[in-house]
C-alpha cells in the first residue's frame, strides 16, 4: 500500500491536562519538545532542568550561570 493511501492515523500526547492531537509523532515532537534556554536548541530526550528553566546539556546551564549542574554518563 503507498504512503498516500495508509489510512490516517492520529497521535493524541497529552500535557498539562490538555490533549494535543497531531497527525505523526514526529511533528509531536516537533511542537512539544522544550526549547534550551542557552542555545535556543529544541531538547529531544536527556536535557537539564534548573529553577524551573530547561537546557539542553549542562554546558549550556553552566553558561547560562547556574552551577553544580553536571551531564550524567
């Protein structure tokens, strides 16, 4: 079967008590994933939470000025 007749498949992701319905989990992704407060990168999977603010790897925390912040191995 080609891709232009698959049948449609939605991806709902829910957030915050809200439910986002999207038509692949790639533009989930896309639109959901945290955006680095540093570099402006969008995080997808490991990142770093500081004060309530998201950083894509301790490098960047780090040189945003929050310390004791380390990348885990």
């Amino acid at each position: 079967m080609s891709a232009a007749h698959r049948p449609y498949r939605e991806v709902p992701v829910s957030s915050q008590r809200r439910v986002h319905v999207f038509d692949c989990f790639a533009c989930a992704i896309h639109r959901m994933a945290p955006i680095c407060e540093h570099c402006r990168c969008q995080i997808i999977g490991q990142g770093v939470e500081a004060d309530g603010q998201w950083y894509c790897g301790a490098h960047c925390a780090r040189s945003d000025g929050r310390v004791g912040i380390v990348d885990r191995v």
